[in-house]
C-alpha cells in the first residue's frame, strides 16, 4: 500500500511497466507466505503470554539442519551466478547440491521430530509443543514446493535451458530459495527465543 | 453444479472473435483464460448463490416473524427439517443462519461483486488486453467453483451444513458433540474456505500484478479510474488478510482432527472433562477478526469504486475530490487492520485495550464520511440523469450513511455492552456492508451490462428494482435497530417464551413482510437480466457517454479488448461538462492538443508531454513474452 502512494506521487509521463510481470506475482506470493507466518506468530506469543505453557529444550539437531539450509542458500547462489556467466556444468552442479541440500533439511526436521517424541513433546498437547510441530511443518510443507520449484529448474539447467540470456526461472528459483531460507532462519530464532 | 448452469446459458449468446484463434467450446466457455469470460462466471455463480442465499434468509425470516404458523408447505424443500406439526427444525434454523452470512459475505459479495468487476473492469480501464496471468485467473475462478460445489454439497447432508454462525467461532465448531452441525458440515465448511481463500489469493495477486505492470501509455497513477484504484486497494487487503484466516482455520482443523488443544480447555461434555487442556477460545476470535474486519471493506470498497464511476458519470460532473477519495480509501484500508477487536469487546478484554479500539473504530468515521460527503458534493447540481445504475449507486450512498451512523454508536465499547449480539447489529452491519455492496453490486450490473453482453437491461424494470428493493432494505433494516435495542440477541430460534418480546412480535411480522417483498422485487432483476442477455436492445458504444476506456472497445470486445493498437491516455476519466466543450464528455483517450477551446492553462503545458506518452512503449502484453 505504501508502494502505492510512492507511485501516485511521480510526476508522469513515465513508462507504465515496471517490472516483470510473473516477477511481481512471485513476490506478492511471498506476501501472503509472510502473513501466515506472521499470524502464526503472533497466535504463539498471545497463547504464551496466557500462561500454562510447557517449555522445553530445542533439540541440538535443529541447529545443524539450519546450517544444511544457509549451506543451501550459498549453492544456490553459486548457481545463479554460474548461469549469469553461461558456466554450465558448475550451474549443474550447484543446483544438484542445492537439491540435495534441500532434501537433507527436510530429513534433519524429521529427526528433529523423533527427538521431540523422545523428549516427551508430542503434537498433542501442550500449545507448546502444538505450536512448535505446526512452525515446522508449515515451513516444511513450503520446502517441498521450493524444491518442486527446483526440480523444473534443474530439468532447465540440465537440457542447457538455463543461461544468461534466459535468467527468468533461475531468478524466481533464486527468490524463492532465499525466501525459504530466511523464513526459516527466522522461525528458528523466534522458537529459540520465545520457547 | 450453478456455474456449470451459468456456463451455458452464457454459452447460448454468440459472441464474435474478430482477431484471434478461433477456441473450441471449452476453451472459449469453460475452462476460459479470457478476464471477460472469468468475469461472467463470477457473476452467474455469484448470482445463483445470491438466490440461494437470500431464500435461506427468508426461510428464517419466516420463522421469527411467524412462528406458530405451519411451514408443512417448505417440506418439499426442507424434507425432514420440517417437524411432522409443519414446525422448522431449531437446529437447522442455526444452519439456515450460519449458510446465509457464509454465503452472502463470502460467496456473493466477495467472489461475485469483486470477482465479477475487478476481473471485467481492470484490464478494460487500465487499457490491458487480460490479466498478467490468464492461466491463474482461470485457477482462480474453478477453485472458487470447487469451494461452491463442497460448500453446496454440505447444505444436503443428513446432519446439516455448518451451524456455528458464520464466524465459527470454538469451541462450537471445534467439537463434533455440541451441535449436528459441528461435524460433517463444519468439515465441508473449512475444507470449502480453505479452496476459497486460495481463489481469492490467486485472483487478488493477478489484480495487483495487472494494476501497477499493464497500465497503457499515459495512464499514470493519477488517471486511473476511481473504480480500479477501490479494486487495487481490495485486493491488497485480501492479500494480507485471507492468509490470516487460513491460519486460523488450520488451527481449528488441528484441534478438530488430530486433538491438539490450540483453542480448547476445561470443556466438560455431559459431565465427562475433554482431554484438551491449554488452548484459548479467544485466540481464534483475534485470528479470526483479522481477517473479519478487512473482509467488511474487501466486501464495500469495489461496491464505493463502482459508484464513484457511475455517479460522475451519471451526474455529469467530475468526481469531487478525487484525491480525497483516494487517500479516503487508502485511510481506510489501513485502519481496517487495526480495528478488529471491537467485535471483541465483551469477551473481557482489558478496558484500556478496549478504549484503544474504540477510538482507532471511530477514527473510521472520518475517511467515510469523506467519500459521503464527496459523493453528495458530486451530485450536488449536477444533471443527474437516473439510470437504474445511478439509483442503486445513490441508493448506496444512503445506506453507506445511514449504517454507517449506527458503526459510531456501535464502535462505543460501553453501549456495545448493551448491543453485542443483538438485532442492532444485524441491522447495522446489513445496512452498511451487506445492503449497500448488494446496491453496488446491482449498480456495476447496470451500468457495465451493455459492455458484457453488448444488449441494454430494460430500465423500467430496473428502476421499479430499485425502488422496491430500497424500499423494503429500510422497512426491514430500521425496525430491526429497535427490535436491537429492546434487547433481542441475534441467532434465536424464536421470542414467544420470554415477556420482554411480547410486544415486539408485530414488529418481527412486519420486518418478515418486507423481507418477503424485497425478496420479490429481486425476481424482477433476475428476469431482466436474463432476459435481457439474450433478448435486449442491442447497446450502443458507448450508451452512458462515459469517459473510460471500456467504451473505446468493440461493442462485444474479443479476446485481446481492442482490435488494433491499445489507446493511449492523455487525461483523467472525469472530464464530465468541461466549460468550452463540444460535449460534455472527454473520453481519456483524447489528446489535450485536441481540446483546446476546454483546456485549462496548466493542460495546455501538459500538450508538449503527449509527444513522450506516444513515444512510451506500447505495454501489450500480446506483443511480448508472457
């Protein structure tokens, strides 16, 4: 909306098109994975200033699976710059460990779940414990659809459909890793500091 | 099932495709990328669940008004909710309640009045040939149609359909054991919303998209109709609001389905403690509002855009204080996010907090009474000409003022105590959001019929529409204020048990009665609607000498909008009765160098500028990758 009252203020004539078009869907998507988010959070921090909340030790494996993710982030941008410069078997190769990373994450999260059991949090009961397997589990959910994301950029990457000149995919791909990434940075440190 | 219905009656009217492929049945009917199309779609399946919709209410209203008469004739209809005594069944009375908010809030007046005309209207004013992606606005109409079909389906289960009032609020719609309908029915009413919220994302994310990327040269921030400016700030609201309400949903399903405890606590079911220990009642009510309260505005604002429209138009004035009712709206917009917990005000909150709201609530006032006055200084010695668009888009204006005046009593968090859950406010808030979209609906209908169908609706018909349907909007919504204040708490079966609403049973009977009559008058909309579809006056270009760009279009625009290049825009939409003028109209595709017995001194230095619009590219969308 502030956006919007910039632009009014301009003095025209000017160009009409500002950006691209599937660009721009691909960041008002991204508004609305905040605002989940966002009221999630804020559903957490009123339900916890209430009182009777259980409070428990996040498991150590959470911290790695953060890092699997950061690792992520830098292979995926090591891609984006290989195929800005039309290095095509680096950019396979990036992407691929993007991918893979990708699916280790989703794997530690799992372990981190078993532990979770193993400490006696479980999905049912305490809002505590509710909250913390929804947080993971929505990220998750949107971790998938990253690497769906992904796998058609790898296809493009590997029928050499990925280049300079041909950036659009890679850039979404981009976008929305990093997203992804920060979005769970983010969800970590809000679990760690409000558990 | 409906929009199939609709698919096809549209499907009867030929319609000619000039330049471009020709598509076969169902790429041109049904599965169409076409916004004219998607927009049609909108408004057939907006308007069956209208009917729907608007028949439950006087079922119920029936019932409250005469409650010991024999309903045995509804039992075709009812079947086994009608009693073997001809008596409604109390329980679907709750589900009768609850499908009609659901339905009328979501369904028609946010799916049809702003599915219809953000869809219809954004690419036509902006000067677009579709959407920015005519695949997810496609998406966008058959989840809406799959959330109708479920939500349809649960009206016939055994059990009823859903029946914890609209705002479904816990524990009641968390647990199967309360009410009948808590279990299937709420069931098929989440998994519903949950289609329809990602419908409403899809379609509110392509309206943004196509706003602020696929203007035409010259069709700066400052030219864009009024009507698309209210889409755009619809649909940002939508964007933040609905993921809200996905979030509070999902939360409720939890608890539903897998037995977490986000919103239970302490419940004790025929003296058995549930296993659900922890959860607040009231976390879901804060989600909830979140979105609620924006959804009030997603629902009025398209209907205040469309009369902004007509109303210049049809007053043949220049809209009065078009930044004025920019910034009113964006005022609004922004305090719709901060005032949602004065629907709360009785579920003991803090007093300070509830001070706070009331005074951010009243601050509403302020942007609203802006665009009331803005409006009435627009009318004011115009030459009105009152086509049936004009009447409903005054007869909005009425009631935007007249509910609007019962908010300020209402956002007062002492006399909320009193007023919470009565007939107050059902009047209020029918007035002010429900009857005056509805008018703003019927008022778009009007005015933009010719341009979707290429036929004119009979206006006879039209204004006797109105003015029953306005009419009988007071008589049933201004007795109900009293009815409020004697203390009648919404959502009850019937009033003959208790002394204090003894007397008022003459009143509920005349509230039924004009509801009975409203209901009628709209029978006349639908028979001219259709009717009209196919049998109309063929319209002419441009039949209410407007100045937008939709007019500039083919009478029956194909795919694409405009045959040939795009026009570009030089000038405001509201150059109504310019002194000097041949006519009292400039459309905004007229350069200033070719009015210059009308410009004004600083139009005239614009001239020297339609050099640089003409050289901008042409932004068409056909003509590049997409």
């Amino acid at each position: 909306m502030e956006n919007v009252q910039q632009l009014n203020i301009k003095e025209e004539p000017e160009e009409t098109l500002s950006m691209d078009p599937v660009k721009f869907i691909l960041w008002l998507f991204l508004v609305t994975i905040v605002m989940l988010f966002a009221s999630q959070s804020s559903a957490y921090l009123v339900r916890r200033a209430e009182g009777n909340w259980l409070e428990f030790q996040m498991p150590t494996i959470f911290w790695y699976s953060t890092g699997v993710l950061l690792l992520s982030s830098v292979s995926m941008h090591w891609a984006y710059i290989m195929a800005k410069k039309d290095q095509f078997n680096q950019l396979k190769l990036a992407i691929s460990i993007t991918f893979a990373l990708g699916l280790i994450f989703l794997a530690m999260q799992f372990e981190g779940w078993k532990n979770l059991v193993d400490m006696n949090v479980y999905f049912v009961g305490n809002p505590s414990g509710s909250f913390f397997y929804v947080f993971t589990g929505l990220h998750g959910f949107h971790i998938i659809s990253g690497l769906l994301v992904l796998i058609f950029a790898m296809i493009a990457a590997f029928r050499l459909k990925v280049s300079a000149k041909n950036m659009r995919q890679i850039q979404i791909c981009v976008t929305y890793w990093h997203f992804l990434d920060l979005l769970w940075v983010y969800l970590f440190v809000f679990l760690l500091t409000f558990n | 099932m409906s929009a199939i219905v609709g698919a096809e009656s549209i499907h009867e009217h030929a319609e000619v495709h000039e330049h471009h492929h020709s598509q076969n049945f169902w790429q041109k009917y049904i599965f169409s990328e076409d916004h004219k199309m998607i927009a049609k779609q909108y408004l057939i399946t907006g308007i069956v669940w209208a009917v729907i919709g608007i028949s439950m209410s006087v079922i119920f209203r029936i019932q409250l008004g005469m409650p010991d008469s024999n309903l045995s004739w509804l039992k075709p209809i009812l079947g086994q909710w009608i009693s073997d005594s001809g008596k409604l069944d109390p329980n679907f009375f709750l589900a009768l309640v609850t499908m009609h908010g659901t339905i009328m809030v979501f369904f028609v007046l946010t799916a049809g009045l702003s599915g219809t005309f953000s869809n219809f209207l954004i690419p036509l004013q902006i000067g677009a040939r579709d959407m920015a992606s005519g695949f997810m606005n496609m998406l966008s109409y058959w989840f809406f149609f799959l959330a109708s079909i479920i939500m349809f389906a649960s009206i016939f289960l055994q059990t009823g359909p859903a029946a914890g009032g609209w705002v479904i609020y816990p524990p009641l719609s968390a647990l199967p054991q309360s009410h009948p309908g808590s279990g299937m029915g709420m069931t098929l009413w989440l998994t519903s919303m949950a289609f329809f919220i990602v419908s409403q994302l899809l379609g509110g994310i392509n309206y943004i998209t196509t706003v602020i990327n696929l203007r035409t040269r010259g069709m700066s921030f400052d030219r864009l109709p009024l009507t698309i400016w209210a889409f755009l700030i619809t649909a940002v609201l939508g964007l933040i609001s609905f993921p809200v309400l996905l979030s509070s949903v999902l939360l409720l399903i939890m608890d539903r389905h897998f037995g977490t405890s986000f919103y239970l606590s302490d419940i004790y079911i025929n003296g058995e403690a549930l296993p659900n220990v922890g959860g607040s009642p009231i976390l879901f009510q804060h989600l909830f509002w979140f979105l609620g309260h924006p959804e009030v505005y997603i629902v009025l604002l398209p209907g205040l855009g469309i009369t902004s429209e007509v109303i210049a138009t049809n007053a043949r004035k220049p809209i009065f204080g078009y930044r004025a009712m920019i910034a009113s709206m964006l005022g609004i917009a922004f305090l719709a996010f901060i005032v949602w917990a004065h629907h709360m005000f009785v579920t003991g909150m803090n007093p300070f907090l509830g001070s706070v709201f009331m005074f951010l609530t009243l601050i509403i006032a302020v942007p609203s009474a802006v665009k009331g006055f803005n409006y009435i200084t627009t009318l004011w010695r115009g030459n009105i000409v009152f086509t049936p668009g004009m009447l409903f888009s005054i007869g909005l204006v009425s009631l935007f003022v007249s509910g609007g005046l019962t908010g300020i009593i209402l956002g007062n968090s002492a006399l909320d105590i009193q007023l919470h859950d009565t007939y107050f406010v059902v009047a209020h808030f029918h007035l002010v959001m429900g009857a005056a979209s509805a008018f703003g609906l019927f008022a778009g209908v009007y005015h933009w019929f010719p341009k979707m169908f290429g036929r004119m609706m009979n206006p006879t018909l039209g204004q006797l529409h109105f003015w029953m349907t306005f009419i009988g909007i007071y008589a049933i919504f201004i007795p109900m204020h009293y009815v409020g204040i004697a203390g009648f708490p919404r959502r009850y079966y019937q009033f003959t048990s208790y002394d204090f609403t003894h007397k008022f049973m003459d009143m509920n009977l005349f509230i039924t009665s004009a509801a009975i009559f409203s209901f009628t008058a709209q029978f006349i909309f639908l028979w001219n609607f259709f009717y009209s579809i196919f049998k109309g006056k063929v319209a002419p270009q441009n039949p209410w000498k407007s100045n937008t760009l939709e007019w500039t279009t083919p009478i029956i625009p194909g795919h694409g909008n405009w045959e040939g290049e795009i026009p570009a825009v030089y000038r405001w939409s509201y150059d109504y009765s310019k002194p000097g003028a041949k006519e009292d109209f400039i459309p905004q595709n007229i350069p200033y160098s070719q009015t210059l017995e009308s410009n004004f001194p600083h139009e005239n230095e614009l001239i020297a500028s339609e050099k640089d619009i003409e050289a901008q590219n042409f932004n068409d969308q056909f003509k590049s990758a997409h």
